[in-house]
C-alpha cells in the first residue's frame, strides 16, 4: 500500500495458524466488547481451512478472499497490536480488502483512518422485548410453519436461501458444507430453524439462534423473492419471537442492513430499536 497515512511501525510478522485458539479469544474478546469479534461463517471457514487465520492468542485475524475481521486480547491492547496484524494482513493480501469492525469500537475506527480505510456498509443490531402475547399472531392463510428437518429440508432451503440472499455474499453463498458445519454447532436446534410452507413449497424461513446467557437472536430470515410483498416477513418474525417467547427469552436481537428501510419499519414496528452497530472498511488499491 502506498498511501501516505500508513504508520511506518514494524510488523510483527504473525506466522499462520490453526484455529484452535480462536473460540477463546472470541469469547474473551466478547465478554469485554458486548460483541462478537468475528462472524459464524469466518469461524466455519476458519475451523475447514478454507480461512487463513494469522496471530496468535493476544491478537489474530480471519483472512477471506477479498476480506479480514482482527481482534486483539482485551489484556493486549494499546500495545500497538492492532497496528501490526493489520499491517501483516495487508502485506499479504492483493486487490480491495474489507475488514469489519463489529462494535464500531473508537480503536477500529482510528485504525481505520491510519491505514487509508473507508467506511463502506453499516450493519445495525437491533434488540427487542418479547412480550408475553408473542405467540398470539396468527400465519397468513394457506401457510404452516414446521421445524427444518436435517437432512430432507437442506437442498429446498439452500435453494431459497442463495435466491433470497442473492445480493448479500456472506449468507447467499452458504453451501451445503457450510449448512453441515451449523448443524454441527453447539447451539445448533432444528426446532428453532422455522420454515414457512404454502402446500409443499417453500417460501420463507426464520432461522433462530439460542445460546445461554444471550438474547434469542434472528440468525436469519428471508421470504423467497417471488412471494415478495405477501407480508411474509412479518409473519416469519412473528413466528420467531413465539418461538422465543416459548423458549423462555425475553429479550430478541437480530442484526439488519442499515439502508434495508424496508426490514427497518418492520422490525420497528415490532419493537426493534439499535443496540450496536458493525461497520465495514474497505481499503480500495
């Protein structure tokens, strides 16, 4: 990189590494942040070696084609780590590279403007409390929703979930690996993948995700594009916070595009208000 705003500090030279020490990390990183340092799908990348993982147990990076999310230990910071497994990612990478800050932390973003980042995309977590007539909605008629079923529902819903994502390239080009590695997760619960039918076809879905301790999150939710403006989405949201609300959550969070006006006024009128906010920088060379 040649831009003049680059610190000229020495690079630690971060060897690569398995990922055996990234859950601890992330979850120590977590407890300090209130947010989680890298995505599902870096770590699934991450854990299959399709992700290059650099650092060590006081900082490291998942790097992705065209795409990195770093941390550094809440016990090593302000010691300029930061700098340096940024420095090395950038060293060893070509092309346009987007690095996400979730948290939007002070830190990232003077990170950011040192190394000549940009701001390009802004996803909000939104939190919700569950009221207690969650489980009252009902479906729109001629609709049911059932429990995904591992193994029979995975090609049906791969297929919505790439039409419905097909703008948004983290969740629209899960595979049926990456499907597999989900259902591997600890939290992992078919009850909680709900999928919306008319007769036998698919038409939308509301994925949950459940851990203790956290609130009842909206992993994701999508409505097949030809049934578009068939007020689906709400329906599936609504299913999802009784799901919750049986669960025993009070609280829901779910995380949504910032320019996504239309997602915003549903979840809004839900009860849908930000909690944090990830942003993305890209450095464009």
């Amino acid at each position: 990189m040649s831009s003049p705003s680059r610190p000229d500090a020495s690079r630690a030279g971060f060897p690569t590494r398995d990922s055996s020490f990234l859950d601890e990390l992330a979850r120590d990183s977590q407890r300090a942040d209130g947010a989680p340092p890298f995505s599902d799908q870096s770590l699934v990348e991450a854990r299959s070696g399709k992700a290059r993982v650099v650092g060590s147990t006081e900082a490291a990076a998942i790097v992705r084609s065209g795409e990195a999310e770093l941390v550094v230990h809440p016990s090593h910071r302000r010691r300029g780590l930061g700098r340096s497994i940024l420095g090395s990612v950038i060293d060893s990478t070509t092309g346009d590279l987007a690095v996400w800050a979730h948290g939007d932390h002070p830190g990232a973003r003077r990170l950011a403007a040192e190394f000549g980042f940009a701001e390009t995309r802004r996803l909000l977590q939104q939190r919700a409390t569950i009221s207690e007539d969650a489980r009252a909605n009902p479906l729109p008629p001629g609709t049911s929703i059932a429990s995904f079923r591992p193994g029979t529902d995975d090609a049906a819903w791969l297929d919505l979930n790439a039409r419905a994502f097909k703008e948004h390239a983290e969740q629209g080009s899960l595979t049926a690996d990456d499907l597999d590695a989900r259902k591997g997760d600890d939290w992992f619960d078919a009850d909680d993948f709900l999928l919306l039918w008319s007769a036998d076809e698919l038409v939308g879905f509301c994925w949950l995700k459940v851990v203790a301790g956290e609130p009842g999150e909206f992993y994701a939710v999508a409505v097949a594009p030809e049934h578009q403006g068939e007020h689906l989405g709400g329906a599936l949201v609504d299913a999802g916070l009784g799901r919750l609300a049986e669960r025993g959550l009070d609280t829901a969070s779910l995380y949504v595009e910032g320019d996504n006006t239309s997602a915003l006024r549903l979840y809004a009128a839900r009860g849908f208000v930000d909690f944090t906010v990830d942003v993305q920088y890209t450095l464009s060379r």
